[in-house]
C-alpha cells in the first residue's frame, strides 16, 4: 500500500505533457480548446513603459521572442509581459471563443483584438481591478465572437507583482463552461472533504477537549481559506479587503498553517520526547512566526521564499517522523501517520504550484485531494469503532419520527385542501379542518356527536361512491373525480376527489382529499344562466331559443304532429314606458312573463326575444292546438289590467304563427317569416293572431321591405351607396349666384346598376335605417367638399333631406355639427330639407333641431309643401328659409285650376313672411313660363337638369346644362 501511493507521487511529479507546435490558432469543426503558449510569441517590457499603439505600429522593432511552451511561467518579474499572435476562423460559421488566463492572482490583464476590418475591442482585468465588473470566472476569462472565415490578431498585456505563471489557452465556449464546471466540482469535493475532516475533528474536540485537535482544525480552516483565495473565490464575490489585500493575507494564513502544523506535530506525534525533532519543531514555530510577521518587513517575493523553506522544513520532518513511527507504534498509528505526511505531501505540491515555484501540471489541483480523501477513510475507520453509532442513531430516529408525525398531523390539520381517512365500510376515521367546513362540522367529535359519521351520506349521488369503490378495489386509487354532495344543513358543495386504497397489515383504509370547487361551479352556473336566459325575466334569452329552435328544426317530426313558433309583440307597451318610465316597464314585463306562463303547458318553451317581443315554441303540437293556445294568449292579455299610480293601462297582443316545416332552413328564416305574421297582424289592426301565409301582399311587402334592409346594410358596410345632385334653378336673370342643388342618394347594386331610393327608401324608413343613410350622406357630401375647396367656393347651396328619425335622435345634432366643424364647412351653404310628416313626429325635437342649426348657420326648407294637413301652420310655426312646393300641385298646373290657384297662394303666403319658394317637377318651359308669372322663386325638374353623380361634377357645365 505505501509503495503504490509512493509510486503514485512519483508518477504525478514526473509527468510531462507535449503540445503539437502551430504557427497560429486555428479554429476548425472540432476546435475545443487551443494553446496559445505554443503558438504566440512575446516580449519583456522591463521599463512598463510601452503601449499598445506603439507595439501595434511598430511591431518589427520589437525582440519579440517564440514561446514553446503550453504554460508561461516567469516567476517573480517587475516586467510587464506583452503577448500577440492571431486567431483564425477556418468555418463557414460564426464561433463564440472564450481567453482564459488560468490564473486567480494576476493584477493586471489588457487585452486587444483586432478584427479584419482594424476595429479594436479592448478589455480590462485584473485583481487590482476589482471595482471593474470583471471577476465572474474563478481564473480570469473573456469571452469574444470570431466571425466565419475570419481573423483576429490579439495583444494581451500582463503586469503582476506576484508570481506569473499562466497556461493562456482559448476554448470553445460550451467546452469551456464544461470544463469549468468539472473543475469547480472537483475543487468543491475537495473543499468538500476537508470540510467533512473539520466537522468530524469539531466533534472530536467537543467530547475529547483535546488542543492538538483544535490545532488540527485551525490548520484546515487557514488552509481551506488559502485555497479559497488562490482559486479566486474571493474575487468571485467582490470582497473588497482580499482584493486590496490578498499578497499579505496569503503570506499570514501560510505562517498560521506552519505555526499549527508544527504545533499538532509537536502534540500528537509526541516528538517533545525527541531533543532532536523537539529543536526542529521550535525552529518551524519561530520561521511560521516571522512568516506571519514578514508583510511588515519584507516584500511579498522574499515572504513566499519564506513558506517555500517552512514548507520544506515541515515536509521533511513530516517524513521523518512518519518512518520513525513505521517501526516503533502500532499499526494505526503507522497508518495515520503515513496518511498525515502524504497530505502535507500533496498540500505542498498544490500550494508551491499555484504560487509558481513548481511547473503547472494536470494533476497539481488533486493531489491534496486525494491525500485528504486518504486521511478522510482512516479517520471514518476509526470512528466507526469508538463511538456507539447504532445507539445514537436509533435515538436520533425515534426523534425524527416523532417530529415527522407532528408535522404531518399539523400539514393534515392545516391543509387548504380536505382531506380524510375512511374504513372500506366508509366509516369516517380522521377529517381535517378543512373537510369539516366544507361538511358543515366543527371538527371529527361533532361529526360523531351530529351522527353523520358515514362518508356516503354526504353524496348527492350515492351511486358514485359505489362506483368510486369498485374502482378503488380494481386499480387502487382514483383521481380528478368531479363530485357535487350535501353538507349537515343540506347546502350543496362541489369538489374534486381523489383516493387512494392503503393496505395494511391489520386493516385496510382509504385516504382521500377533497378540493372544493363549490364557487367555480356556482359562478360558471351563473355565467351559463347570463349566457341562456333574461336577467329581467328569467325566460331563455334570444341566442338560447336559436339553439333550441334550430335542435327542432333538425329534429325528426311527426307526420301528425308539427313544431310551431309564435312571435309575440305587446301593443300599447310604449306607452306605458314613455309615462310611468322603464322601471315600471320592466316591473309589468315580469308579469307579463307570469300571464304568459299561465297559459302554457310543460313541454312549451317561452322566450323573451327582444324589449317587448316574446317567443314561444310548441314542439308536437297539433296546429288547431297551437292556434287556440295563441287565441287564448292574446284574450288572456287584452283581459290582463295594469295599474299604476292610479291609472289603467289595457294591453294587447299581436301574435305571428309560423309552421316550422321543411321549407324552413334555419333560426333566422323562421323568425322573420314569424316576425312578418305578426307585421302583418299590426297591420290590420293589432291585437290578433295571424298565420303566415306565402300568398298575402301585406306579408310579401313586410318579407320585400325586410330583404332590402339586409341589402342596405351589405351595401352600407361595403360603400356602395353614391351621391348623386340635381340642379335647383332661379328663374329671375337678376339674381347672380354659385351653384345650388339638391343631394340625392343612389345605391349600386351588386351587378352595378344604380337603384333609384324609392325601391328602398320605404323600406329604410319603416325600420328605422334612414338615420344611418343620413349620416352617410352628410359625412361623405362635406367631405367631397372638402376635397374640392374651388367648387366649395363657388356653392351658394345645398339641400340635404332628413327624415324625421335624424331629426328627434340627439346623437344626430352632434354627429353632423362636428363633421361640418371637422371638414370646415361654412354652415351657411348647407340647406336641410325636412317634410311636413317627418316634422309632426316630435315637432319640439324638431324645433330644437332646427333652432340648434340655425344659430350656427345653416338653411332649412320644407319640402313637399301642400302635401300635408296642417301645412299653413307650419309656415308660421317652424323657422325655415325655404319653401319646396309639392310637385303633385306642379305638374298639372298647365292645365288644372286649382293646381294654379294653390301654388299662387302658396307662393303669396310664403312671400308674405319672407321666405323663398322652389317648384319641382318642371318639365316644359310652358310650365317654367307659369311660375315665372306667379312669382316663383326657383324650379326644379328635368327640364332644368336630370339627377347626374356628384363624381361627375367637375365644372358649372353640368349645372348649366339647361
């Protein structure tokens, strides 16, 4: 054994590593790491005084000198080290290259690549450089990027005051971290084991109170932090004081690791019975003393050749001693004491060869690890036998489990989960606290005093558990079970169970947790609720009652039997909302909803579609059934009385019947040929049933009217719509202005035909779409102004129609006052032209519209005056400018009196309050002559100008074109 561990050093000192020679770094494929001693060559700078500048331009007048050598080693040197050579990437691919130095004590590292296009990175390390974040590795590295095909020369500039020994290689970024990597956990085994050595003599001296083991442990501790300093740990992490410091701290931990070693030896290898060794051991303690003393008096050069000679002092008598002891003790102490000098052995090596005295080798960083994992065996040897282990273990472990049972008892209490043990009967044994709230207990004992003690009473469903235990039995546990159940005051909870079946030895019992789920369920309950029903009613909601109708739509139907639907709309509701207000409205809509209810049976389905518009499916009903179920709604409705605040409200119903048979495809169809029925029955007079029918015109006018609004909404959200404009035209050669015209609206069907607006118009205005085409027209007709500032210049003015919705909707005033504002639009060039219909609708809202418009500018004009029953009125009543005379009094005046008689007075009683009159549909110039005579202001018709695109509009040829 001591001849194959003398070999071992042997071997370890002898070895010697030779490098292929290159005249550059070349980084290939399979490149992993690459010496730059072999390849670089360098210069001593004994005056410090050059500079990178100065050695880059010049570098043929500098001795620069071939190295040879994988590692540089100068030793102790004032010089500073100057090193260049190139690295060349011989890939087709960008590589990430890593300079390591190998060394933990250099206090100056600069380093300078030059890439192909002459830019230069500089970087800067050091330990005297300790304020610059630069010590993230233990020895000093860098990383750079070589780019493919590309060459990088380096400079690199070293100035240290300790020893200068440095492997300088460059890796591959991956295998260098992996090399690191192995190297730090080999360097932590090794700190690893000393660490074990000190804990173990630790105990030592607590229970034997031996000072040569206090000795022992104060050597360790000095030396493991030498080693934590040599290997960089203390750059590492920036502790300030060792990197101001860490020359002389080295040199006093070295003097305190002599002064104990020379101690413990003197101690516990009783060399004080020796004259000799005793002298020997005096002389090691007075030089580890002036070791400890010399960063006073000495530089840091003579300090290390002070250790290196206490370090050989201490070797020899180590020795020594340790062949004395081979021939006069007991074979364990032979052991150990060979054990002890091959430590000091393998300390020696690994602290002379990082201080430089030695040559750098592969295996210097391990020899002192594996002395001490030598020193590390005998040591648990003799442990094992002086002390009694299995008492103190079998202590220990009662002690654990004890303390493992209290902390599980406190984690099952404690749990935010429930979580339960039962017998296979499913009698409860042990509840937490948890699992007792969700039952609705205080605790197991009030379970038991309640008497639910049994887990299968509290199961909405007792049929699961059996199903859960036949699963237990077959496969030992479940998991994930959705469950709902009931707690001791019948509330419902939901949860998650999961169980586990656990064999014993004596009994055989389930444990299981619980997470309850009862607030996710409640509140997804809840959503499904928002989602299928009215929150005002509780009736399925529109979207849900598509699903059901769709499902009977797709059903399988009776040949005796049909699916009808009903569509229900409440006449006279609006009224009772404009006067008592909405929450009156709803308060009889929900008794509505309990009048309805009362009338249908079970298999019905009732539905609130809309404000006041219900629904209702009969599936497999008979359709003189169905009639009669709907008659007797409608008389159960006009019977209903609603009161409020002393007045009576009676009420009716209009109810659309629609057979859903297979010439229904869908939902929609279904629900407007059942919306077109109930038209149809407003139409005649509401409150009545009304069967849809393909052959009644009211019905085919209401499914036309309803097809045009699907069209106009395709074209509105596709811009199909144009403007189009007509020439108004004064018939007085006095009166010298712009153009004045009137804006028409044309839509362009799919095919590109223009669609005149009297196809549509009706349809637009029975369903509450003018507004949308009004804002259209106004947005584009301002902004076509906009874009055209010449022909704005030249407009004297304009008409634009409303209808009567735009007029009495508040957000219409806004609407248009911004977009005159936003195109900049003078007010007083736009003329709105409204009807005598559309003004009675909500004359104050009309009032208030033209009041509003007329302060900030703009022109009003009634159209199609005479038309209407209280026309003269208007005249005094409503502020406008401008009166259109209806074209039905225009067109005949030629030949019928009256027609003459009426546009004479109209125009006289316009002229007597100052305002303008405009005469349409002037077709011949005979008729043009007439109203020229009676005084007319301005015509209109075709023979002035037909409707031509505003697109078109590019001169005043057009507006003269008559």
């Amino acid at each position: 054994m001591h001849y194959l561990l003398s070999l071992l050093l042997s071997s370890v000192f002898s070895l010697n590593t030779t490098f292929a020679q290159a005249d550059e770094i070349v980084i290939d494929s399979n490149f992993e790491v690459g010496h730059l001693g072999l390849t670089t060559t360098y210069f001593e700078d004994k005056t410090n005084s050059y500079t990178f500048d100065y050695l880059s331009q010049r570098q043929s007048a500098i001795p620069w000198v071939k190295s040879n050598q994988a590692y540089f080693n100068f030793g102790f040197s004032d010089s500073t080290f100057w090193f260049r050579g190139e690295v060349v990437n011989k890939t087709d691919v960008d590589k990430y290259l890593m300079l390591d130095f190998g060394d933990s004590l250099l206090d100056y590292i600069d380093v300078y690549l030059i890439n192909d296009d002459s830019s230069v990175l500089v970087k800067r390390l050091g330990t005297r450089r300790y304020d610059d974040d630069n010590m993230s590795n233990l020895t000093f590295a860098t990383d750079f990027k070589i780019g493919a095909g590309e060459t990088i020369h380096y400079f690199i500039r070293i100035k240290t005051s300790a020893f200068l020994q440095t492997p300088l290689t460059i890796w591959n970024v991956n295998d260098y971290i992996d090399d690191k990597s192995q190297h730090k956990l080999m360097v932590g085994i090794f700190i690893g084991l000393f660490l074990m050595m000190l804990c173990y003599l630790i105990f030592l001296y607590i229970h034997l109170q031996e000072p040569r083991l206090l000795q022992y442990v104060l050597f360790i501790i000095c030396y493991l932090a030498v080693i934590w300093i040599i290997e960089g740990f203390g750059f590492v992490y920036n502790v300030d004081f060792i990197a101001q410091y860490y020359d002389s701290i080295i040199v006093v931990l070295m003097g305190l690791i002599g002064l104990n070693l020379s101690l413990f030896a003197q101690q516990l290898l009783k060399l004080r019975y020796r004259a000799w060794c005793s002298l020997s051991t005096r002389i090691l303690i007075t030089s580890s003393i002036i070791v400890i003393l010399s960063p006073l008096l000495l530089s840091f050069k003579m300090s290390i050749i002070l250790i290196s000679t206490l370090a050989l002092g201490i070797t020899l008598l180590s020795i020594i001693c340790g062949l004395f002891f081979i021939h006069d003790e007991s074979q364990d102490v032979r052991f150990y004491v060979l054990s002890f000098v091959y430590l000091i052995l393998g300390i020696d090596i690994h602290i002379l060869t990082r201080f430089g005295l030695l040559s750098e080798f592969e295996f210097a960083d391990y020899v002192s690890g594996c002395s001490a994992l030598i020193v590390l065996i005998y040591l648990c040897w003799n442990f094992a036998k002086q002390m009694a282990y299995d008492r103190i273990v079998k202590k220990d472990v009662e002690k654990q489990m004890i303390s493992v049972n209290e902390r599980y008892y406190s984690v099952f209490q404690n749990a935010a989960e429930g979580m339960f043990t039962t017998s296979i009967e499913g009698h409860i044994l042990a509840i937490n606290k948890s699992m007792c709230r969700t039952l609705g207990f205080i605790n197991l004992e009030d379970m038991n005093k309640s008497g639910h003690s049994k887990a299968d009473e509290f199961y909405a469903d007792p049929q699961l558990r059996e199903t859960i235990m036949e699963t237990l039995r077959i496969e030992g546990e479940v998991n994930n079970i959705e469950m709902s159940g009931y707690d001791r005051y019948g509330e419902i909870f939901y949860g998650e169970i999961n169980m586990r079946l656990n064999i014993q030895s004596d009994i055989t019992i389930i444990d299981g947790s619980f997470v309850n789920t009862t607030k996710r369920i409640q509140h997804e309950i809840k959503l499904e609720s928002i989602a299928k029903y009215d929150q005002l009613t509780g009736l399925v909601n529109r979207s849900h009652f598509e699903t059901l109708v769709g499902a009977s739509l797709e059903a399988n139907r009776s040949v005796l039997e049909d699916n009808i639907l009903l569509y229900l709309d409440l006449d006279q509701f609006k009224l009772v909302n404009d006067i008592c207000g909405h929450d009156v409205g709803d308060s009889l809509l929900k008794k509505i909803t309990v009048v309805l209810k009362s009338f249908l049976d079970e298999s019905a389905i009732l539905a609130r579609l809309g404000g006041d518009e219900f629904g209702i499916l009969l599936n497999h009903t008979n359709f003189d059934n169905a009639l009669e179920v709907a008659d007797t709604i409608r008389c159960g409705i006009e019977d209903f009385r609603f009161t409020h605040n002393g007045r009576h409200f009676v009420l009716g119903v209009s109810i659309g019947v629609v057979t859903l048979d297979e010439s229904i495809e869908n939902f929609s169809q279904a629900l407007s040929l059942a919306d077109t029925a109930c038209f149809t029955a407003k139409a005649q007079g509401r409150n009545r049933v009304h069967v849809y029918s393909k052959c009644n015109d009211v019905m085919l006018g209401h499914q036309r009217e309803m097809r045009w609004i699907g069209v106009l909404r395709e074209a509105l959200d596709e811009n199909r719509f144009e403007l189009a404009f007509q020439t108004i035209k004064p018939l007085s050669a006095s009166i010298k202005e712009g153009y004045r015209y009137e804006i028409l609206l044309r839509l362009r069907d799919e095919d590109g035909n223009l669609q005149s607006p009297s196809e549509f118009i009706a349809a637009a205005e029975n369903y509450n779409f003018m507004s949308q085409l009004d804002r259209w027209v106004v947005k584009t007709y301002c902004q076509w102004l906009s874009s055209n500032p010449q022909h704005l210049a030249n407009l004297s003015s304009a008409s634009i129609n409303l209808c009567g919705q735009s007029l009495v909707d508040r957000s219409m005033h806004s609407y248009i006052e911004n977009t005159i504002l936003t195109y900049g639009i003078p007010p007083e060039k736009l003329c709105f032209e409204i009807t005598e219909s559309q003004a009675i609708m909500d004359f104050d809202q009309t009032i208030l519209f033209m009041n509003k418009f007329k302060a900030l500018g703009c022109r009003f004009s009634l159209d199609d005056f005479g038309s209407g029953f209280s026309s003269y009125s208007y005249i005094k009543r409503l502020p406008i400018d401008q009166l259109k005379i209806d074209g039905s009094f225009v067109k005949n005046i030629e030949t019928d009196n009256v027609d003459y008689t009426m546009v004479k007075a109209f125009n006289e009683i316009a002229k007597a309050v100052n305002i303008t009159t405009v005469a349409e549909y002037v077709e011949n110039e005979n008729i043009k002559n007439i109203l020229s005579e009676i005084g007319i202001d301005y015509v209109q018709g075709y023979l002035i100008a037909k409707p031509a695109l505003l697109v078109d509009l590019v001169d005043n040829e057009q507006l003269d074109s008559a």
